[in-house]
C-alpha cells in the first residue's frame, strides 16, 4: 500500500497510542486493536502514513489508541471524510473503523456508496448486534426478538446481514472474521490492506456489557468446527469437529441453494464438495448469507474481484487534463467574449 | 428609457430596461443572454435578471412555464437590472399576463399576435384576447405575426412546424437587436459554434434572425416608435468581459487555490441555484481541481473536510437547505479547527421554499445554525463580479485562522450578469500555506499561534507529526481528550476569541456613499448593493442627508462598523427576508436599526429603497 517503508523495524509499540484505553473491561474490541497494533509492523506499515479515521460508537474510539493519525468524526460519516482525504493524498493508507450502529444505520448511505465506488481503503465493522455507547438499544443488526432499552417487548424489526448488504452495493472485497480469533483476524486484515480498492471487513464482537454472548452461537469451542467454515481460496470448503465426521458444502441439485454434506455418508466424498472460489460474485452471495444453525457462518475471504480504485481514476482524469487544457488562470478568466475600454 | 418619442433618425436614450417573458420552451434565457452579450460588446454598462420557474419544462402556455429576463443597459455606470421595464416582449398570453402589470405606462409593448390563440388565452386565463378589447391602450403595443414570419423565414430549411417555430425567439431577438442599433453578428457567430455539428439549425435561426432584423429595417413601425440608440458607458479603462455570481464564484476559488499553492477539492451535491458551481469546477481538472459529486450533502461536506485535513483547500457549495444539512460536519470543523469554506448560494426559504427565487434568509443559520457554542466567520458577496474576490477572502481566512468560513451569496447574484474588469492575476495577493515538517519541543495538534491563535495544519503522510482529532473536547495544553470542566470553559472562550480575532485582519468598515455621520444610513449586505447604492445615490442627487454602508464581514463585523452605526440619527436595514442583519446588529451594538424587508422573490426595487428612505427621513 504505502509506496516507501521505513527503514527502521517497527514493533506493535510503535503502533500504540500513549492514551489510556477506556472500552469496558473484557470488551471485543480490545483483541481487535491488539492484533492491528500486531499485524501492521509486520507488513511493514508506516506509521506516518496511516490513516485510522472512524464515526461514533464504541468501535469509534479506536484512533484515539493507533499511534498513527487519527480522525474521530461525526456518527455515520467516517467514509465521507475519509474518501476527501484519499482523493487529496492517495497515498496514505486509510482503515475506517465503524459498527453496525454507526456503519449500517446512520450510515448506511455513505457506506453503500464507499463500497460502489471502490475507494482504495479498509473499513472494520465492528459488529456486536447492539448500540454500546448509548447503553444497549437495538441495533440494524440485532435479530427479532431482543429486549433492550427501546425494545422493551422484544424488536420486531428484521435484521441486515452485513456482508449480504456490502455485496449488494457492489462491494468488491468482502470478509468476515472474529474478535477473538487472532490467527484468524490478522491475516484477513493484511488480506484487506493488499487489496487495491475498498475493502469491507465485518468482525464479529462481543458487548460483555449489553449484549455478552451475541455470537456465542458461533464461537463456542465445543462446536466451533461445526459452526464456523475457514474458505480458503482454491480450497474445498470443508468443516467439522475434530473427533466428529468432516462435512462440505455443495450445490443442492436442480436448486440454487448450498446444502451441507458429510463425506463418507451416501457415497459423498471430498470431490463432492464445492472449491471456494473468491472471484466468484454469485457464491459469495450464497456464502455471505449462512449461519447456525442450519449452515456454519463463512469466514475468511468471501469476495476479491479487481476493479478500478476510485481514486485512482479521479486522480488519472485531472492529471491528464493537466496535460491538455488551460493551466493559465490569466488565459481562463479572459476565456469567451472580452472586450477593452479604452 | 425616461420617454419614447418620435424621431426620423435614432434617438439617443439614457438607459433601457427590457424583459424577455414567454414560455420556459421558448428560449428566452438565450435570447436574453445574447442580447446581452451583444450590449456589452456595444460598450454599455448592464445588469441582468434571469427569472425563471421551479419546472423543467411546465406544460406549454401556463403561467406557472413563464421564464423571464430581464436586462438593464445604459450609457452609464448602472447597479441593478432596473424596476419596471420600459420594453416587454411577450411571446404568448401568459407571458403577457403574467408580466404586463410591471411595464412601464407608455411602454413598449412585443407581443407575438399569433401566439395568442383560444387555447393559449385560456391557460393565461384570459376570457377575451387583450389585443383586441383595448384594455393594453396605456402602452404602445407591436403585436406581430412572429411565429408566421419566422415560419416563412425558415421555410426553405425544410424543417418540419415544430422545429421551425424553435427559431421564433431567434426572430424576436432580431428585430429587438435592430430596435436599440445592435448587430447581429456576434449571435450569428454564436450560432455556428453552438450548432457547429447541426449546421441546418445554425443556418435556419440565422435565418429567422436576419428576418426579424430585416422586419425593422423595412416595415413601418407604429408611429412614435423607435428607432433608439443608446452611447456607450464611460467605464473605468481596461480589460472586461461578462460574468455571473457563480461564473465568479467558481473561479474566485481556483484563483484562491493558486494564490495559496493549495489543491482545490470540492465536494458538492446537486442543489438550486448552487449546481452550476459545481459544473464550472467540474470542467477545470486542468487547474488540478478536484470535484466530487457526494451521494448527498452530508457526504459533500465531509469529504471536504476530509480534504482539508489532508492539506487541500477543502470547499462545499450548496444552497439553504443544505447548509441545514451540514451544520453538524460545519460543528465538528469548528472543532477540529480545520480551514473549510462553505458557500450558501441563498434562495427562497424555508424547506423547499422557492428554489428558483433569490432571498437573503439564511443569514442567521450561517451565524447561529449550529450545536453548542460554536463561532463560525461569515461572509458575503456584494455583486456578481464581487464572488470572485468573497471567494479568495474567504479562503484566505480559512487556511490563516485554520477555521471554517461560510461565503453567502444567493440566487440573484448566482445568475445575474454584470460587465467585469478582468483582474490579473499578477496583482492579487498571494496566500501561501507551508505545513509544518518538523516536529517542534512539545508538539500537539492544538498548539497555538500566540497571534492569531490558530493551531498547526499538521497533515498526513508527516512523519513525526502524527496526532489524533476529533468532534471530542481537547485539553487546551495536550490535545488530549478532556472533559475537564475549566477547559472546556477555556475552550470555548479560545475558540471564540480566534473567531473574534478575525476582525484585527480584514479592513474597517468603509462608509459607501455619503459622509461617515448624520440623519440617515442605509445598511446593507450581500446582493441589495446594488439597489442601496443606486437609491441613496439618487436621494443625495436630491440633498437628501443619507449615507450607505455595505457589510461584507458578517461575523465578526469589521472594526469601526460601531462607530459608524452610532454617527446617524436612523438606520434602516433593507433585507431580503424578515428582518436577520437589523436582529444581529440590535443585538450587537444595541442600536434600533429598523428593517426594510421584502420577502417576496424578488430582488429590491431601486424606487422601494427610495420609499423607504424619504419615509424615514419624514418621521425623523
């Protein structure tokens, strides 16, 4: 991303802000911080050259603890400021940091059109199914049924997938990770940072305080093999628990659905299972839709298809017209008719 | 024209106000345009009024499809497109309807007689044809065939009725042209380029064109009716060309973006009258301008932000309704104390309002519009011409405050057109911006400048200078977040104070006419210049005892505007809107400055400011 590193190796350290941390103690978003504070001086990114720049929410305090600069601004807007500042200086490296408050809600609109633009930077969707920061009202994630604050009877309003809803808008770089899961988290995050356009990362976290166990369902040891699906590009998709029998997903004959197979049951062998593919648009759609319990929830590298950068284009049309129209701003005011008095 | 009279050879007038009126299909912007260019070439002094509706294209011959305009020309320095016009063209019934109670008594009356079918006076609501039940005998009236010579002017064109009858404002313009001893070939040359690739169309309006010249030429105009010439103006030397507002207003910030080596970034959202900036700036890529159209006008506003903390002069451009929109990006800029500059092209109010019409009622949204205590500089343009220099002031003190500056302008000066001397670009003063390298003993983002107390432009991509902002409040020593309640209280004092600090920056406050003290003074801002200045000028050709003073610096007020308030006995305020600079500077000063408003769409009336100042001189 950033065109010339720093001589110098650079260690989380470097990365870490001298401010005190003030998320609630056991709150997802600590891992999350923690490995981009690891992941980034391994790819050798320059501090004065990244970008962290974010709305409101919890997710949102996140600049306040890089050591890079940082930009907290107003609630939903993060990819507004953010595309004026690529457009201005395409060579910073920019990761806006939202939630599914902030990112789905009050901003929904500039992240669909950040996605359809494909402006080259990360956004991290924080996604806990609830609002932290104002104390736990529903959120455009939370599924029906939740009680909160503002749901006293539980929410009757039908929940957003994430990924389903970046697809949607056109989005080019699609991934799905864990808070917890570093070995996981890491990698996705050097993933998105690689790729040249915008790059749309959905974390799932935990809110031990007003919604502890949203995911539970998912990252629970004892089922995990069964509940999360690892793609791996060029890979069968394969899952299963250690001790329990391997299962893949395939396409249910005559339909357009994934089912889910054992293999060694019916005669169902690797062969059958379906090779994940990340250039394939229609399968991320259908992956990017699962979840527990009938399906594992996808993880990992859902979409990557190359497009033009956003800013790269807007860039190479004003370079280009620098080199074939007026630059004389004494010639553009005496443009058209001019007439002298005497 | 004071008088139409009589005359064998062309009679010499002063000044002429003409309006164009007919159907929004018809072309009368066009035809106004090039009358007016023709008339600058002449060497007249002018100034135009393009009024036109809200619709695209209203249903043909309504009264809500009539599009307008207006221009003022004269063998003298002249500030408005006119009061009432002394020529009407009107191009059907509900041109006429809608238009006729504003010319002048005597005036000269151009009506396309056979636009004035049943059907069409029907729309117009006209229950029998004025041209035939005398009740337009206070004004010399032309009715003439246009459509059916035009038709006959286009004829060997081939073109089928409806593309011929395209051509009729074409005609119209002709013999209008000839009427006031104006060529034609300035629009005839027009005419090929528009239609280079369409050579047919160029040659079938040049045509109707010569037609409708030619019609003066030969046929006998009524008696009493024209010929008229009207002598060039005696114009300060140099260089000029024709402008709008916002032709101005777009180059004004490329001007800045030069003079301060700073990239130009414009994020903006599609918005009447403000869209035809964002149009301009979108065509100049090659003064490495950047324009962004945002998916709405919050997006618009937070790139622009986004840019300036980058280190490009970050500018928004909209109208009232988007400036609601944006307060809460306008805050959190005053917070990160980032330059920005915001322009609001005003137009008529609240809501939707009158999208078309001009008005002046977003004066105290720009200075108050926000949450919290929250200064923000505001400015305003004077006269088309004036956006170009508003629009390099309001940068300059963007990036030397490190504040947002919101430039007021509105409808009427956006599309209005006046001549302009062309500036050079060698004698406008240069602002450049260095960003800091180096990180200096005890960095922070909110270090002050001790003078103008504005903090370091430190942008991305530095190294040593990273730093952390945000809508957050700072510690005033660390740049840290603080809710400590004494510095919040400091915060917001030395926020304040920069604000104020603007003031020490920007010229005292100049009497325009008249002496700096007396009876009465006639304060304005923004797009009544021109009006003010016409009516006190008049009231002081007649010893009226008034004086005019012009405000460009909203917030703060430039210095000595306090003295000069309180050297007159009266102030009367004439505003487009209920009443907003008479409430700032009542409660600024404690003066009963008394408003002159007219809300109505429409600019200020020379006469009406003149009314209002003979009725405060009576009651003094």
């Amino acid at each position: 991303m950033s065109p010339s590193e720093p001589a110098k190796k650079l260690t989380r350290k470097d990365f870490t802000s001298d401010q005190d941390i003030r998320w609630c103690p056991g709150c997802g978003d600590y891992a999350i911080l923690a490995t981009i504070q690891r992941t980034l001086p391994t790819v050798g990114a320059d501090p004065a050259k990244t970008v962290f720049l974010s709305g409101i929410g919890c997710s949102s305090r996140f600049p306040y603890y890089m050591n890079t600069y940082g930009f907290h601004s107003i609630h939903g807007r993060a990819p507004a400021f953010a595309t004026g500042l690529k457009l201005t200086n395409p060579e910073l490296d920019i990761w806006v940091i939202t939630g599914d408050g902030d990112g789905l809600s009050i901003g929904g609109n500039h992240l669909m059109h950040v996605l359809r633009r494909n402006v080259d930077l990360q956004i991290i969707l924080f996604n806990n199914r609830i609002y932290g920061l104002t104390k736990g009202q529903y959120s455009p994630t939370s599924l029906v049924g939740l009680r909160s604050p503002s749901t006293p009877l539980g929410s009757v309003d039908m929940p957003v997938t994430p990924a389903l809803l970046a697809l949607g808008a056109g989005a080019r770089f699609v991934a799905r990770s864990v808070d917890t899961l570093a070995k996981h988290l890491g990698p996705t995050f050097v993933e998105a940072r690689g790729y040249r356009g915008t790059s749309f990362i959905e974390v799932l976290q935990n809110c031990p305080v007003f919604h502890d166990g949203a995911w539970n369902h998912v990252k629970d040891r004892a089922h995990a093999g069964q509940t999360m699906l690892m793609l791996e590009h060029g890979k069968p998709m394969l899952f299963g628990d250690k001790d329990g029998p391997q299962q893949g997903l395939r396409l249910k004959p005559n339909t357009l659905e994934l089912e889910v197979v054992t293999l060694g049951e019916g005669g169902i062998t690797e062969a059958d299972v379906l090779v994940h593919d990340e250039t394939n648009r229609p399968m991320a759609f259908l992956l990017a839709g699962l979840e527990p319990p009938n399906f594992p929830i996808a993880l990992g590298v859902l979409l990557r298809e190359q497009a033009a950068a956003y800013d790269a284009s807007v860039v190479a049309q004003v370079e280009s017209a620098k080199q074939s129209g007026l630059t004389d701003m004494d010639a553009l005011l005496r443009t058209g008719h001019t007439w002298t008095v005497e | 024209m004071d008088t139409f009279s009589k005359s064998e050879t062309r009679e010499a007038l002063d000044s002429v106000v003409i309006r164009f009126a007919g159907d929004s299909g018809d072309g009368m912007q066009l035809t106004g345009s090039q009358f007016t260019h023709t008339t600058a070439l002449m060497g007249n002094d002018l100034a135009t009024f393009p009024d036109f509706p809200a619709e695209i294209r209203a249903p043909t011959g309504t009264t809500y499809g009539v599009s307008g305009f207006q221009i003022h020309f004269a063998s003298y320095d002249i500030m408005t497109p006119g009061d009432e016009p002394d020529v009407l063209v009107a191009m059907n019934p509900a041109a006429l309807t809608t238009n006729i109670g504003d010319l002048k008594k005597g005036g000269l009356l151009i009506v396309a007689r056979d636009a004035f079918t049943k059907s069409n006076l029907k729309k117009a609501g006209y229950e029998q044809n004025p041209l035939e039940d005398h009740s337009l005998s206070a004004y010399r009236v032309i009715d003439l065939d246009i459509q059916a010579m035009t038709l006959a002017a286009v004829e060997p064109f081939g073109l089928g009725t409806k593309d011929a009858l395209r051509s009729k404002n074409m005609w119209t313009l002709g013999l209008v042209l000839w009427l006031f001893g104006r060529e034609y070939t300035a629009t005839v040359d027009w005419l090929r380029q528009k239609f280079a690739k369409k050579p047919e169309i160029a040659e079938s309006n040049i045509a109707a064109l010569k037609a409708g010249h030619a019609y003066g030429e030969t046929a006998e105009l009524p008696s009493g009716i024209g010929p008229y010439e009207v002598p060039k103006a005696k114009l300060e030397p140099g260089e000029y060309r024709n402008i709008t507002g916002n032709d101005a207003l777009a180059w004004g910030l490329t001007a800045a973006s030069k003079l301060s080596g700073l990239k130009l970034v414009l994020g903006s959202y599609p918005i009447t009258p403000a869209s035809s900036v964002l149009h301009a700036l979108a065509r100049l890529k090659s003064f490495g301008v950047t324009t962004f159209q945002a998916e709405d006008e919050i997006a618009a506003v937070c790139a622009a932000v986004g840019a300036s903390w980058g280190g490009a002069l970050g500018v928004t451009t909209t109208s009232g309704p988007g400036v609601a929109l944006k307060a809460e990006a306008i805050g959190l800029a005053i917070m990160l104390e980032l330059p920005l500059v915001v322009v609001d092209i005003q137009r008529g109010g609240p809501s939707t309002g009158l999208p078309t019409k001009t008005e002046q009622s977003d004066l105290l949204q720009a200075v108050y519009g926000r949450n919290g205590d929250s200064p923000l500089c505001v400015l305003a343009a004077a006269t088309p011409g004036d956006c170009f220099y508003m629009a390099i002031e309001a940068a300059r003190i963007a990036t030397k405050f490190m504040t947002p500056v919101m430039l007021l302008t509105d409808g009427y000066l956006a599309n209005g057109a006046e001549p302009w001397k062309i500036p050079s670009m060698a004698e406008l003063p240069k602002f450049p911006v260095e960003f800091p390298t180096e990180r200096p003993e005890g960095f922070h983002p909110y270090l002050r400048d001790p003078d103008t107390l504005a903090r370091p432009w430190a942008i991305p991509g530095t190294p040593g200078l990273e730093h952390r902002i945000g809508g957050l409040e700072k510690d005033f020593n660390s740049g840290n977040i603080s809710y400590d309640p004494a510095n919040h209280h400091k915060m917001t004092k030395t926020r304040a104070a920069k604000i104020a600090g603007i003031a020490a920056d920007v010229p005292e406050q100049q009497v325009e006419v008249g002496e700096a003290s007396g009876d009465l003074l006639v304060v304005g801002w923004g797009s009544t210049y021109g009006a003010i200045t016409q009516a006190v000028r008049r009231a002081r050709e007649q010893g009226k005892p008034v004086s005019q003073v012009h405000i460009r610096h909203l917030f703060p007020f430039a210095r000595g505007l306090d003295t000069l308030l309180r050297g007159f006995k009266k102030v009367i305020v004439p505003e487009m809107n209920n009443g907003m600079l008479s409430k700032l500077l009542r409660a600024e000063f404690l003066i009963d400055a008394v408003g002159v408003n007219k809300i109505s769409g429409q600019p200020f009336k020379v006469r009406e400011i003149e009314a209002a100042i003979d009725s405060e001189l009576e009651n003094l």
